[in-house]
C-alpha cells in the first residue's frame, strides 16, 4: 500500500572496507612524499548534498552523515563531526582506526597542529576546499612549519577503483510562473552589484539556478545541476556545464542570453582573465580554492565576498511568495493525511519507523505534484527520537509502540520546499515525558 520512492533504508556504511583503504591512502601519502592528508566531506561547490561520486569521507571511514572531516596522519587518524552526529558516527566508523572527536571542541586544524611533526608535508584538494578554509589551516600550522600542500589528483580517486560517475541528471528551465522574474533582468541586477569588479565566478549551483531560471537532477533532495557560471560585466553570462545534461530544447533556451561551455573550459577562461589583470567576485562560502588560485596565479586580482546572488535570492518576489504559501497549504494536507492515519494505526501496533516514512511520503505523492523530499525523512521512534538527524535504515528500524514518535520531514514542489517536524506521543503520556518535553520547548 505505502511506498517511498525518494529514499532507501538501505545500511550504507562500510565499516568493513577501511582499514584496507586507510592502508592503501597511507601508502599513496608515502609514495608522493606527505605526511598527511585532508578528507571533507565535501565536492567542488561545497554543498550539503553531495552526488555520489564525491562521497570520499564514506567510502574512505564508512560515516555518512552530511557533514565531517577527516585528517589522515601516517600513524594517526582522526574523524571530526558536529553534535548531530556525535552518537551516529561511533555507530559506523572503527574507532580504532578513526579517533571520533567533538569539532565543537576540537577543530581539525588545531588537532593537526598538535599531532603533526614539525615540518610535515599534509596534502589537500583544493577543488574540494575554499581559500577561507586553507587560510584557517595555514595560520594554525604556521608555529610548527607545517607545509599545506596542494594536490593536483585527489588520491582518494585512484584508490577508488569503483567510484561512480560523475552525474549528469537533465537541467530543466523553471517556468516564469513560478520565478516570477526573467533571468534577464536578474542578471542586469547581478551586474550593478559587481561594482568595479570585472566579472563574478559563481560556484554555487543554488545561486545560478535562481539567477538563470533552471532546475536540475544531479544531487539527491536538491533540484541543482552541478555547474559553474561567470557573469561579466560586460557580455553574455558563460554557464559551465555538461552538455550531456542539456536536452534541445533547453539549449536553445538558454542561448538566447548565455554562452554554453564546458567544464573544463573554466581553468583557460581564467587563466586569460588573469592574463589581462582581472578583478573577479568568488563566493567565499563555495569557490573551491583550485579556481581562486588559478586567477591569482595567472595575474589576476580575486576578491572573495558573498555571491552577488546571495541577497537578491533571499528577498521572494511576489509570485514566489505565492507559490511558496500553495506548497505549504499542499504539503499540510498531507501531513495532516498521514497524522489522521498515524493516530489510528499506531496503537494497534505493527507499524515502523521505516513503514511511518513511507506512508508519509505516499500521501505527499498522492497530491500530484511532488517531485522529490527535500531531505531523508527523520521517522524516530523512542530512544531514536532525541538523535538530532537520526537516519533509519533497515538495521536501526524499530517497531513504534507505547512512546514518543518524531517525523522531520520535507517536500519539494516545483512552486516551494517544505520543512516540518511533529511529535507524537502513542499511548498516554507520561509526567516525565511532559515535563522534559515543555522544558525543551
């Protein structure tokens, strides 16, 4: 009866693989003469989602939270995650070969700093690091000399021998009755915010999907294609992006006021912006230190700030404020749907967590117009109920009885996205359980 076709429960972590891959990442650090090595979880444009292929902190130390950071040392190694995942990643990686630590307490850097020898060579990726966060490293490692050094080829990649592709999900053109406003004159507004920059690369796929009104299918939850735009201020916007992911149609629509290029084609178009002196904007949060650094190389003059689109982005037009109140009125009928069955099913027993999270997005798809959950449903029963983005699989799967049941969850239309959370109690509720909770509140 119920299905979920937007998520698997499907136990993903490889506990069992790392010690080989920690020993194979060792002995390539050895081979190209480093003491260490930098593993984000993170691509190129540093987003919360990531496609597969970029998923190198998993596949290195099995942790699949959305968020961590790994420094690998010749004999040491260390795993750093925020407080979401201080239960989850004890429960996935090998603590004997990867020390779990607080970042909250503990950063990476000042952990390198005080584990490396002096002098130590630690290699990194700049495609997957931004300029802000190599600086934030180099002024740690300063006192003891310890060298940052930039890699050409992420040696995780070669190791990875069945590494997937890189994604090339079809991009869509959002139609102008839900933006609300052409991509020309979002660009004209780009434009007057570069000042006297010369152009502004932008990194961040959310922000070029706003400025030229697409859509696409690269990452899970996020309608993004992964891609890369320079605005000039004078001229036609370049968007750097796969053409295998460009349907007729859509080209044509595009090339009515962009310039299509490749992805590879970027390095050169710097290299010769940096060639005449250019002033180019980078996104500070997501511009991957490769692009800042092959401007400066190059002569050019890179400024790191917010990305032009950062604001404009954030103040909705009307017909965007529309569409985002339609989506919500949509999504909370069916959330009410699934509360009105989940009332009744749940204290004759025989549901789950994973039989929750798919009941509650069947009555999402049931509307017609869903297109995808916006983030993995949270379905958490009991104990699981308190682990802040707790993940069900089909190993952590409990049944729901008597007790505290929590659904975080979300949707995406084409007119909005929708976050909401709800608990729910089964049975009577507890003095203890009404104290704790109101005091949480």
């Amino acid at each position: 009866m119920f299905e979920a076709k937007f998520q698997t429960f499907v136990d993903d972590a490889l506990r069992g693989d790392s010690a080989a891959r920690l020993k194979a990442l060792r002995s390539e650090m050895k081979r190209q003469g480093l003491d260490g090595f930098l593993v984000p979880r993170a691509d190129v444009h540093q987003n919360e989602y990531v496609p597969k292929c970029a998923e190198r902190l998993a596949w290195l130390t099995g942790f699949t939270g959305s968020a961590g950071f790994a420094v690998v040392l010749e004999k040491e190694a260390a795993l750093f995650v925020d407080g979401r995942y201080v239960i989850q990643v004890r429960g996935e990686i090998d603590a004997k070969l990867f020390k779990p630590l607080d970042i909250a307490q503990t950063t990476p850097a000042a952990w390198l700093g005080g584990q490396a020898r002096e002098g130590a060579r630690i290699g990194y990726d700049p495609w997957v690091h931004t300029s802000a966060q190599i600086e934030r490293f180099g002024k740690i490692l300063a006192e003891k000399k310890i060298e940052l050094v930039p890699l050409d080829a992420n040696p995780i990649d070669a190791l990875w021998t069945d590494r997937p592709a890189e994604p090339t999900g079809a991009v869509a053109i959002h139609p102008a009755r839900y933006a609300g406003e052409s991509a020309g004159a979002k660009i004209k507004k780009l434009r007057a915010a570069l000042k006297d920059a010369d152009a502004a690369l932008m990194s961040d796929p959310h922000a070029i999907c706003w400025a030229f009104n697409i859509r696409g299918a690269d990452v899970a939850h996020t309608p993004i294609p992964l891609c890369f735009a320079l605005l000039p201020k004078d001229g036609a916007p370049a968007l750097y992006v796969d053409e295998a992911k460009l349907a007729p149609k859509v080209r044509a629509a595009l090339e009515k006021f962009l310039t299509l290029k490749t992805p590879e084609s970027l390095i050169e178009d710097l290299v010769q912006f940096g060639k005449r002196g250019a002033t180019i904007l980078f996104d500070s949060a997501t511009a991957p230190e490769k692009l800042v650094e092959t401007l400066r190389a190059a002569g050019g003059k890179p400024r790191l700030a917010d990305d032009p689109a950062t604001l404009p982005k954030a103040i909705k037009n009307e017909r965007e404020l529309e569409g985002a109140r339609a989506a919500h009125i949509r999504d909370g009928a069916a959330l009410t749907r699934f509360l009105a069955w989940f009332s009744d099913a749940a204290p004759k027993g025989g549901l789950t967590e994973i039989s929750a999270a798919e009941a509650l997005e069947t009555f999402r798809r049931e509307n017609g117009d869903l297109r995808d959950i916006s983030f993995p449903t949270i379905s958490a029963f009991g104990e699981h109920a308190a682990i802040p983005h707790y993940r069900v699989t089909e190993t952590s799967n409990l049944k729901i009885g008597r007790g505290v049941y929590l659904v975080d969850s979300g949707a995406q239309y084409l007119d909005g996205t929708t976050d909401v959370t709800r608990t729910v109690v089964v049975g009577p509720a507890s003095k203890q359980l009404r104290e704790h909770y109101s005091r949480v509140l």
